[in-house]
C-alpha cells in the first residue's frame, strides 16, 4: 500500500510511519526537519518499508502543490495529513501572526498538497484521505482560540470533500484526538485531562482508520463531555468553562 504522511518527523507522524512500516508498505515521509525525518526512515527500511523523504516546509504553497503532482503520478492508497502546528494556550488578544501561520500550516497548506491528487483518487476510484484535526476544534477555548479556528475549518474543508469523493469510492476520514504525548503537548503547561501516550493515541487512530470510521472523536469520555458542555444553555457553559483548567492562562 502507497501511504503519504505528512508531519511524519515527530509525534503521531512519526508514530504512525512506524506503525504502517511494520505492514511493509511503501511510506513517502514528509516534514522539515531533515535530520528527524532521516532518523525515523531509517527505522521504517529497517522494519520492512520502502521509503521516499521529502524535506518540505507545508506552507510553501506552490511547493506543496508540485509534490502533490509528482505524487499523483503513481498510485495513491492513502494520505494522511498529520503535519500541524499550536501555539500554546496563551491569554490576550491573538497575534494576527498566530492566525496567519496557523491558519496556513493547519488548513491551507491541506488543499495546496490535495488538489492535485484529488483528481488522481477520483480516477483511480479508491483511496483514502485522513485528516488529523483535534477535539479542539470542537469546542473553542479563550485560550486556544486560532488553533481551534484553523482546526474547525479543516473539519469544514474534509466534511466537504466526503460528500464530493464518497460517489468515487475515495473515503475521506477526519480524526480528532484529545490530549496526546507529542512535542506538541509537552511544551503545555497545565493538566490535560485524559491525556493519552503516543502508542495508546496512534493504535486508536490506526484502527479507525482500518474501519474507515469517517468520524473518529476520542478518548470517548472527553468526546462525551464536550458534547455535553454543547447542549448546555449558554450561560450555564460559559460557566463550566470558566472553571475548568483551560482557564489557567487567560
Ligand atoms: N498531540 C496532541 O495532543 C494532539 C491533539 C489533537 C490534534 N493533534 C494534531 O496532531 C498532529 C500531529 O501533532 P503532534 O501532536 O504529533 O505534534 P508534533 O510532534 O509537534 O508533530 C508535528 C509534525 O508536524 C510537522 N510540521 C509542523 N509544521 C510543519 C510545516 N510547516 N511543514 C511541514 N511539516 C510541519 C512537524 O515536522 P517538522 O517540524 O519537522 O516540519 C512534525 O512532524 C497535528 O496536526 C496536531 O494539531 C495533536
């Protein structure tokens, strides 16, 4: 099986190439950091898959659009796109700049890298696009609130495209962890409530990804309890949201 993974030099990236080498598949590796990326090849040849790296900064937009092309010239099985950024939970108002970089990393450089291969998948029939979007996008905390945006617009963008690629036989998947350990949650400084290892979060997700789950939200229970805060009427949420630990920060 032919699977691209974007953010693959770190975190669920890394996690998930290693898993997928283990199936022996044919694994194309994206991320910035040569030397990270270079590293977790290696260990994906050493347990069975080929590999191709592709040293490449996401939010070069006209970059991302040319290796989607050269990607599309062969096979695609599946595509996950995993590369993504946080700023941290700070209080204030937002710097534009977070918007901007998060809305390019998290959302834009997405398209940028798709649209050439959509057409690909449609010819082909077949194939699978996974999104790694987050609980985050679910519920928007004053803490996180470009992060959430830029997340909420990748649920938007792959709802979306699953009503347009389902007629093909092409499955668009869009997955939604909650805490995980990453270098992305190391650098948080309060508790994380349900908070998952790297291995326990990357089993989750490559399982739903085998059952083609189109809607994956996990763990269950931070899932369950967000949906409950939503039901809410508005002053009796804004209430639980201010004293939750989300708070700290703000
Ligand atoms: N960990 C969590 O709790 C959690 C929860 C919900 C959602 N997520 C999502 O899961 C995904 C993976 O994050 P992670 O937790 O594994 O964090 P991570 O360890 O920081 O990994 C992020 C990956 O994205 C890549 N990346 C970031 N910016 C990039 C850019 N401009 N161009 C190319 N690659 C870029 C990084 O590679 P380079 O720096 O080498 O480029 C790295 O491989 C993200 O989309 C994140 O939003 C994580």
């Amino acid at each position: 099986m032919r699977i691209i993974i974007t953010g693959a030099s770190s975190g669920l990236g890394e996690a998930l190439a290693l898993h997928y080498a283990r199936e022996k598949n044919d694994l194309v590796l994206i991320a910035r950091r040569e030397k990270k990326l270079q590293k977790v090849a290696e260990e994906c040849l050493a347990l069975g898959a080929t590999v191709e790296i592709i040293i490449a900064d996401v939010n070069d937009f006209t970059l991302m659009n040319s290796i989607g092309e050269r990607l599309a010239s062969e096979k695609v099985d599946r595509i996950i796109l995993n590369a993504g950024v946080s700023v941290g939970h700070s209080g204030g108002v937002t710097p534009f700049d977070d918007f901007h970089r998060l809305f390019q990393t998290n959302f834009l450089s997405l398209h940028a890298l798709l649209e050439p291969i959509i057409p690909k998948l449609i010819e082909q029939k077949s194939g699978e696009i996974v999104f790694i979007s987050s609980l985050a996008s679910l519920l928007s905390m004053p803490t996180s609130i470009a992060y959430s945006s830029s997340k909420r617009a990748l649920n938007a963008y792959a709802e979306g495209l699953r009503y347009q690629l389902k007629p093909y036989g092409v499955d668009v998947m869009t997955i939604l962890p909650g805490f995980i350990d990453s270098e992305m949650t190391q650098k948080n400084n309060f508790t994380m409530p349900f908070f998952l290892s790297t291995e326990q979060g990357v089993k989750r997700i490559t399982n739903a990804i085998a059952k083609k789950k189109h809607f994956y939200p996990f763990p269950l229970r931070f899932y369950l309890m967000i949906r409950f805060i939503q039901l809410l009427p508005h002053p009796l949420r804004d209430k639980i949201i201010y004293f939750t630990n989300f708070k700290k920060g703000s």
